[in-house]
C-alpha cells in the first residue's frame, strides 16, 4: 500500500552527471549528433535542427555516447525537462548542462518507474524550484540528488512503468505513422509538381524531345519505367493510366525553369487567400483557445492555451477553417507550421501566423506546396530584421508556384493526399487524448492514489 512505500533521497539510488564540455571548434554541419537543453522535449529526443560533431571528435567523448533507454534531463533554461533515448535516435553523443541518470541500485529503483516519477508534473515543479540564477535558471546534480523518490516494491514499479509506457508506445507508434503518412504525400508531391516525373515518363514512352537539363534524370527514369515492365522491352508508366494521361507528354521553358507544356507559373497567392478571417470584438465567443508560435513545430501543437474572452492575449487574432495552413512568419525557416482540421469556433492563432485559406479546396495542394523544407529555406532568406528575422504574409503571397493547367490533376492529387493528412491528423489528435489520460494517471499512480489494476483497465479502453 501507498502508507507503507519509503521515501528515499534520488541520490541513494541513482547519479546525475552533466554531458560534455564540446569546444567552439568541434561544432561541425554533419556527423554525430550532439543531444542539447534544446533538444530534450516532453519525454523524448527532438532532434530537428541538432548540432554536429565530427566522429573523431565525438569518440574522444566516448564516455557520453548515448544508449538506448537512456534518461536525460535538462539541467538549464528549461531545467526539468526529461527525455528517454530511443533506438532511432542513435548514435548521438551528450553535451554539457544535460544530465545523464545512472541507476545505482537496480534492486530497488526501476529505470521505467524512474523516467515517469521525473515526467510528473510534482517532481517537475520540485526540480524547478531548485534552480538558480537570475538571466537563466540552472539546478545542480547534487540538487537533483536531494529530490526524495516514493518507492513501492519493485514488482510494483515495473507495473506502473509498464502501464504509462503502453500509452507512450501508442502515442510514438501514432508519431512514426504520421511521419510515413506524411512523407508519403509529400514524395507524390514533389514527383508531380516538382520533379513532373509524370510528364517525363510520358515523354519517354511517346518518344517526345527532352530539354537538356533533364537529361540526367532520364537513365533512372527509364531504369524505374523499364522494372514495371511486364514484357521485355516494354515502356510502361508507373502511374495508372488515368492518372498518367491527365499529364502532358513535353515540356517548355518558363521563367522559373523547364515546366510541363501548358502549365504555368503562378503564385501562392492564386491559390489561396492569406490571413482572410480575423477575430474581432463582435465575435461572440466566452473562450479563447489560443495557439502561440512558440508551441508549434513541424505541425505539432505541443500546447493550447485557454483565456476568458478579453483575457487572451492581443495577438490572438488569426481564425482557422478547416483546412487551413498557417505558418509562421516569424524565423520562417524554423518551421512553425500547422494544419487546422474541422477547428473548433475558439480555436486562435497569433498574428505571428500568417494563415493560409486554399481557394477550391484545394488544401492538402497548398499545404505541402508551403511547408515544404525548401519553402521554409526560401522564406527564411527573404526574412528581416534583427533578432527576429521574419517576413511579411504579402511575400508570402508572391511566392511562385507552379500550376498545372488540367483542374483533374489538382483533383487527383486531393485525392490522394487528403485522406493521409485527415488520417495523420486524427491520429494526433488521439495521441493528445492518449497524453492526457498518461499525464491524468502519472500522479495519481505514483502517490499510490490509484492502484495498477485500475490503472490497467483504464489503459486496457483507451490502446
């Protein structure tokens, strides 16, 4: 029973120690990555944007290459923060101010039970209320060993473990799904509308000319075509013939570059409507769900903030419709984007979004076409300003784009891509209802409140 759990100071059952102390001339564009205060978020490793080591200087700091299962915790800035190293995040090596737990006593303390008693909204507070300095608050291992642990039987911890990891496994296996999915109708994107592979085939099986700077392309196209291919020798397209007649068969020089016959180039601003919808005083709404740019990373909202109308802050004033893309204006290269599906009436994002509202429904079309990596980087070198480089949403607007002149090819990329987006989208929207009750249980089974029997059946409904 909970009365009957001691109570034993971090430091008796496990060690902190902080990451290595790289020099400014280690710090390289690729090659090992180094794991950062910045990259521990909300128990896991983002390591988008991550600095680099080279191997020889990453080996010389073999003592703080990382394992799986690994815990993390930041011990600056956001001191608290906790990640556990996951297989695929490997290989990565530790840099300094984040500390690495070693379990001393594994008889007594398991590591899953300990990963969750540091996730817990009450040790996170402890934690931060240990820290120190003004400009940035920092908290020291030996602080951290001070932190008392409630400690059932160890059967007990693994059980807890267990159930909160269940929630976790389906929350990372909705995350990785997301990710294909995503990939996914970004890749048939980039064939189509950028690469016009489509065209290429056909221009290949119909003997068309082919502009010169593509004729690097040509031997691994016809290499794709030719493996389709049912009989020896044959030409056949990869895409269904439906879908493939609905490209033309040549190309021709643009202002941009070769485009397909017929096809043109336009802007992002003809085929969607920017910042069309704005919050105004005669909206009749009691609450404001508002979403800050801070919160929003490579269309994930990690949190929204509710206000009592005339509470929320003056920025919320962007409203989203259902297939909206808003993006950041604001370090655009970053990569603050998301996609708005079926929004709630509440649902407010910051002026710092410019919000993207396709014309004939065309979303799924302007939504890759503006998030994409390269859009980022475009964006990113027309940004201004000091600290905060950030462009206009008229520049936005004036971005070209190009546009095929058949309406059904538009259509049938809807097609295609509509459905994985409202798909990633619900999974994540299952994976916040999945948090919620791991984030609802973690307290509640570590005070021994809750018992793991319950705990289990409340999991057993949900995964």
């Amino acid at each position: 029973m909970a009365n009957e759990w001691e109570f034993v100071k971090l430091g008796d059952l496990a060690a902190v120690r902080s990451g290595y102390a790289f020099k400014s001339k280690d710090w390289t564009d690729y090659g090992i990555p180094v794991v950062k205060i910045a990259n521990v978020k909300d128990g896991r490793l983002e390591m988008g944007g991550c600095s680099y080591v080279s191997s020889e200087v990453a080996a010389a700091a073999s003592e703080f290459n990382l394992n799986t299962g690994d815990i993390l915790i930041a011990m600056t800035g956001y001191i608290g923060d906790i990640a556990r190293v996951k297989a695929n995040d490997l290989p990565c090596v530790l840099n300094q101010r984040v500390g690495l737990f070693s379990i001393k006593h594994q008889t007594r303390l398991h590591d899953g039970y300990l990963f969750y008693f540091l996730r817990s909204t009450e040790t996170r507070k402890t934690i931060e209320g240990l820290g120190y300095g003004s400009a940035q608050p920092n908290v020291s291992p030996s602080l951290i060993h001070n932190v008392e642990v409630p400690l059932p039987p160890l059967k007990e911890q693994q059980a807890i473990a267990c159930i909160l990891g269940a929630l976790d496994d389906k929350i990372e296996l909705n995350r990785r799904m997301n990710r294909t999915l995503e990939a996914t109708a970004r890749a048939i994107f980039k064939s189509w509308f950028v690469d016009f592979d489509p065209v290429l085939d056909n221009a290949l099986v119909s003997e068309r000319p082919i502009p010169e700077s593509m004729r690097e392309r040509v031997a691994r196209r016809l290499e794709a075509i030719a493996s389709r291919s049912q009989r020896p020798g044959s030409l056949n397209r990869p895409l269904p013939a439906p879908i493939a007649d609905l490209f033309p068969d040549a190309f021709e020089e643009s202002e941009l570059d070769v485009i397909p016959k017929g096809w043109r180039v336009g802007k992002v601003g003809d085929l969607a409507e920017i910042n069309g919808w704005t919050l105004s005083k005669r909206d009749h709404l009691d609450e404001i769900d508002y979403i800050e740019i801070s919160e929003v990373m490579r269309g994930e909202i990690a949190n929204i903030t509710r206000y009592a109308r005339g509470c929320e802050p003056g920025r919320a004033r962007r409203r989203l419709r259902h297939g909206d893309t808003a993006i950041s204006t604001v370090r655009p290269d970053r990569r603050s984007y998301f996609l708005s599906i079926e929004p709630s009436p509440n649902l407010i994002a910051s002026t710092g979004f410019a919000v993207l509202t396709a014309k004939a429904e065309r979303w799924a079309f302007v939504h890759v076409l503006t998030t994409r990596d390269e859009f980022g980087l475009d964006l990113g070198r027309l940004a201004d300003g000091g600290a905060y480089p950030a462009v206009r949403p008229e520049v936005i607007g004036a971005r070209p784009a190009v546009v095929p002149a058949e309406e059904q090819v538009m259509s049938a990329f809807e097609d295609v891509a509509q459905p994985m987006l409202l798909r990633a989208d619900a999974a994540r929207k299952e994976s916040h209802t999945l948090a919620a009750v791991r984030d609802a249980l973690l307290p509640k089974l570590i005070s021994g409140e809750l018992q793991v029997p319950d705990a289990e059946r409340i999991v057993g409904r949900c995964v």
